[in-house]
C-alpha cells in the first residue's frame, strides 16, 4: 500500500489511487465528472496508466472553495 502524504503534492502527477483520499467522492464519481468536464482530465502515460497533473487537482479544489465563499 501506498503511504499517503499529510497533503497532495503542489507539482507533479498523481494516479487516482493517491488522489482519492483527498477528494470526498468516489472513483466513479470522478470518472463521470471527468467524461462532462466538472473534473479535470486525466493524462495517459500509457495504455494502462492514466494520471492528473496535481496542479490541475489543486486549481479545481481553489475552484470550489471559491463557489462556496461566493455562494455566502
């Protein structure tokens, strides 16, 4: 198992295994959000490997902080 740091990496590329415990949704929740466009897209490094830029997690986790702050 992988070890899971104290907060997600600013920089760098994240699989969805290490991504999920910072997100309080479900993986099928972030597959179907990914094929609308409410979550960032994935990169594929290869056939079987798929990754998100921890730069692009980062901006939609601010994105929603921001909605909530403007909904206030």
């Amino acid at each position: 198992k992988i070890d899971t740091p104290a907060k997600l990496p600013v920089t760098g590329l994240s699989r969805l295994s290490q991504i999920l415990p910072y997100l309080p949704i479900a993986k099928s929740t972030i597959e179907n959000w990914v094929k609308i466009g409410k979550f960032p897209a994935p990169i594929k490094l290869s056939p079987t490997v798929t990754a998100w830029r921890n730069e692009d997690i980062h901006a939609w986790l601010d994105g929603l902080a921001n909605e909530k702050k403007d909904a206030k």
